[in-house]
C-alpha cells in the first residue's frame, strides 16, 4: 500500500482541488468523506476511483472492512498522515476516511411513470445543505428521485454530499432546463403539485395522485408565473405564527411525508 506523505502528490491536489465545483465538473468526480457515506457508496456499487485514509486517525472495524473489500476488487487505496488527511477535510473532527467517487446522474428522457411514480422537481436551489438534506428526506419519505431546474446548486458539492447521508447513492438525480421538463411533462402527463404561500388548496386536503411531482421554486424566489401554470394544482403551508415562511428543506420536509401519506395509484 502507499503512503501519501507529500502535500504535492497528484492525488492530494487532485481532492484539494475537487473542492470546486468547475473541478468537479471537468473530472467528472467528487470527494466523498466519512465512514457512513464511503459505506454507502460501496454498497451501492458506486464507481470508486481510489480511497484515501489515515490510518492513526481511523478506529472502525467496519471502515476497515470496506478497505478489504475494496482492495479485492483491485481499487487502488492510499494511506496518508493525519495532518495532510486534516487538511483535505471538509469537516471538523474527521473520521480517516475518504474516497473519490465517479459522478453519476440519470438523464430526464430515461424517467418515466414506470420508474418514477412520484418524487421531486426544484428549480434553481442555492444552498447544497438545503439540497443534500432534501435528497435524504424524499428517500426517508419513500419518494423516487430528484430532478433539478434551471441549475443551481450542485448536488456533489462537499455539503450537499455530507447532508444527504448517502441517498445521492440510491436515488436518481437529474439536471434539467424548466423548457426541458416542460416537455418532457407533455409526454409523461405527472400530476404536479407546486408549492406557494399563494395555494389555493391547503396541503393537508389536496388529492395527491401517482404518477407525482412536488415542484419547489427557489429559496428566493419560489415559483414564476410559468412554472405555476404547469401545476394541476398549488398547495400551500399555513403559516400560525409570526414567520412568513419556513426553511426550504423543513416545507419540503413536511410536503413530502403528507404526500407519501396520502399519495393514491394513477
């Protein structure tokens, strides 16, 4: 096994470096650190370019587990100190564990009621926290997938990765335009349900039907003009306090297991 021990080895720059989003793209690839989540990108057969860990850092009998496992499908692993392992971390405390993992997301055409009985749509989101943790919470809800609109954020950004716990593993995500998914919804004919404070029906009483959307607008903004026109229906969050919203992941949050609740076949 190699022992990374200078700051300048390729692949020390090259996760350094995957820290940025244009990176990221370029490559292909993205960082994935923690035992949790490394676990579960190996169990879903997720494409592993190599693992990196520090050895006197890490104590998990299940994270060595995943090193054999690893090492006998012939993935290159590395070992590296603890101070250059810290400073590649993305987060305070780390665990000695990472591995860089090819990107991996499902194309807008390839969706359909067969595949996708209902999940989520969100238009141009800006916090990859906000992102990761709805990607966790439409799995915890029994949801289908993810698809997102008009860019934003993305979902292999350290922080939406961190946040989504592994879901982003199991579940489809898809990058799309608004006129893409427009079109692709002449096809397929989802039922959508937008959000907005503006809704005439309030989200406990809609008659939620599969194949389902739920389409979120943006963190600023919320839905337009034409993105409301596409729903068959708006559904609205009462507000019984002094907030006039909440956090775009909590509403989520509290659409989604209403919807996984209620939700009837087509």
């Amino acid at each position: 096994m190699t022992l990374l021990t200078s700051r300048q080895n390729p692949k020390i720059k090259q996760i350094r470096a995957l820290g940025n989003r244009r990176q990221r793209k370029e490559q292909g690839v993205f960082v994935v650190e923690g035992i949790r989540h490394v676990g579960e990108a190996v169990e879903s057969g997720a494409v592993i370019e190599y693992l990196l860990y520090a050895p006197e850092m890490l104590t998990s009998d299940y994270a060595y587990s995943l090193i054999t496992q690893l090492k006998l499908k012939d993935i290159p692993v590395f070992s590296t100190t603890p101070d250059i392992f810290s400073d590649l971390a993305d987060k305070q405390n780390p665990q000695g564990i990472l591995a860089v993992v090819q990107q991996k997301l499902t194309s807008l055409g390839s969706l359909s009621q067969e595949n996708f009985g209902w999940g989520v749509a969100i238009v141009s989101p800006q916090d990859p926290g906000n992102l990761g943790t709805l990607m966790r919470t439409l799995d915890a809800a029994g949801a289908d997938g993810l698809i997102v609109l008009e860019s934003g954020t993305d979902i292999f950004h350290p922080t939406a990765v961190r946040a989504s716990m592994g879901t982003i593993f199991w579940k489809p995500v898809v990058y799309a335009s608004f006129a893409e998914f427009r079109a692709w919804q002449n096809v397929h004919h989802f039922n959508i349900y937008g959000t907005s404070a503006k809704g005439s029906v309030d989200f406990t009483e809609a008659n939620y039907r599969r194949p389902a959307i739920l389409l979120l607008g943006s963190e600023r903004e919320g839905l337009d003009e034409e993105q409301i026109a596409l729903c068959d229906s708006l559904v609205r969050l009462p507000m019984r306090g002094h907030a006039t919203s909440l956090n775009l992941s909590v509403a989520a949050g509290i659409l989604l297991y209403e919807m996984g609740e209620k939700i009837k076949p087509s």
